[in-house]
C-alpha cells in the first residue's frame, strides 16, 4: 500500500469545484481516491491510496491527465505506511 498526496494545478479559467467532483468520481483500479481539498481558484490537494507503484503511475499517466481543467499534478509525498 502506497499512500500519495498531491498538489494539482488547474487552468485559470477551470472551475475548481467541477475539477474536484470529477476527481472525487474517477474509478480507479486498486487506488483509492481518499480526500480531495481545494487550497486556491487553481490549486487543489489529493490523498490517494494505491495497492502499489505501477497502480500509482497509472493514475498519475492515465486518469488524472483525463481530468479537464488539470493542467499539471505533482507528488508531494508518497509513504508505505509501516505495517503493525
């Protein structure tokens, strides 16, 4: 398990709150798409959990590209949370 947090940048003239309900709704196989939060007009934050690496990439190259009004995502962490 992969836990990501990421900053999403949006186009200036995107609607934040359309861009993050869209986010919230992507069906993604073995991620789990856990909170989405909106810092600015054109900036919002996500945690995603993924059931590995290759999921996580997925995401990133495939599902959130998809998303209009996205322009640019960047990883701010990603963790392995210890288990036990």
């Amino acid at each position: 398990m992969l836990n990501l947090y990421l900053f999403i940048e949006l186009l200036g003239a995107a609607d934040p709150a359309a861009v993050l309900s869209e986010i919230k709704a992507l069906d993604v196989r073995s991620c789990e798409i856990r909170n989405v939060v909106q810092l600015a007009d054109d900036k919002l934050v996500a945690h995603v959990d993924c059931e590995s690496g290759p999921d996580a990439t997925r995401l990133m190259l495939e599902n959130f590209t998809s998303v209009e009004g996205v322009v640019q995502t960047n990883i701010i962490a990603v963790v392995k949370p210890r288990k036990g």
